[in-house]
C-alpha cells in the first residue's frame, strides 16, 4: 500500500492528445514527512506515520513535539499501514511516489450541510404542492398510534447531514506534476476546496 497527505485545491479541465476533455481534481501533496514507524514485533502491524503541513511549536504541546524529533511539527499525522515504498524515518516523499500509479483510493470529509431535513437529507418526495394540500416537506408518519406505536431505531428523520468520513475509489490519475507537487485525479473528490485529503494505491484495481 502506498499512501500520501495532499490538500484539495479545486477541480479544472485538462484536454488529451486528441482534444477529449477530462474533468480533474488538483491535490497539492504537501511536503510528507516520515515521522515514525511501527513494526510487528512492538505494534502488532506494520505502518509509518507521515506528517503533513507545519505548525508552530508554540501551537502544539510538548508531548505532541516530542514525536518530531529534531524536525518541524506537522498539524497532520496519518498512519498507512503495510507501506510498499522504501523511506526512513526523517525522509520527505513527494507526488514522484504516484508516478507509476493508474489508480487511487482518495479519503476525506464531506462538506457539512448543517441540520437538514429529510428531503435534501435522504431524497424523500414530498407531498402534494397544491390543490389545498398542507403536506409540502413533512416526513410523514413515523411511529404510529396502535402499530407499532414507538419510532424504530433508525428511521430515516431530519438531522445533521455532511461532515462525514468519504472515500472515493478507482480513480483515475490523469497527471502527476512532480516539479510543483500536483495530482490530478479524474472526477471529484469528497470535501471542500483546500480541504486535506488521503491518497492512497488503488486497493481493487
């Protein structure tokens, strides 16, 4: 498994040799750097820890600066487990590791909606929009009187929608621009522009 910390930058066009247009998604790879590793005999597993994008020491505690070493801090730390690429703790990895790479398995957090109702949040219907109707938006019947008079665990009601964990597979890589750090991956991608994202080898393809 191969794996990096990058950061949304938005989503643009790019045209083939023959003129076709691809819709692509720009993620800058922040400068990774391996923090730590983790090994079967002491941890059970096998990972390194990459971090991504400093922080100032006065930011964070001493605890947390304590796994730096002699480096810069990181506001981002991500273990990827069974890394297939050769690093050494201390070592900077750059876009250059997905040069070779068809496709990717990219992970982050959806934009936040805030508290929706049922119809932007699960795509209900609605009731009638006219003709005296008085049921526009509502849910509708949730428990009943008689039967089975209580709402069943995980009905589908109003609530807080977005702000969660996404992961996008197969997706293509259309570019990788080591002399500025860029990836472009085909289609979109879960979160909102500038927002850190994880980069990972495809696991299925």
């Amino acid at each position: 498994m191969l794996g990096l910390i990058g950061r949304k930058l938005g989503m643009t066009q790019v045209f083939d040799e023959r003129g076709v247009l691809t819709p692509v998604t720009v993620i800058k790879i922040e400068g990774n750097r391996v923090v730590g590793e983790r090994n079967e005999t002491k941890n059970g597993y096998n990972a390194v820890v990459m971090g991504a994008v400093d922080v100032k020491e006065s930011r964070v505690t001493k605890p947390y600066i304590g796994q730096f070493g002699k480096g810069t801090p990181k506001r981002y730390l991500v273990e990827m487990r069974d890394f297939e690429g050769e690093c050494e703790v201390g070592s900077t990895l750059g876009a250059e590791v997905f040069k070779d790479i068809t496709f990717v398995d990219i992970t982050g957090t959806s934009k936040g909606k805030g508290y929706q109702g049922v119809m932007k949040r699960h795509g209900f219907h609605g009731g009638g929009k006219t003709h005296g109707s008085k049921f526009h938006r509502g849910l509708g019947s949730t428990g009943m009187a008689a039967t089975p008079s209580k709402v069943h665990k995980g009905t589908k009601m109003p609530g807080r929608m977005g702000a969660d964990k996404k992961t996008i597979q197969n997706l293509r890589v259309v570019k990788v621009d080591e002399e500025r750090q860029f990836l472009l991956v085909k289609g979109a991608v879960p979160g909102p522009s500038k927002g850190i994202v994880i980069v990972k080898k495809a696991k299925k393809k």
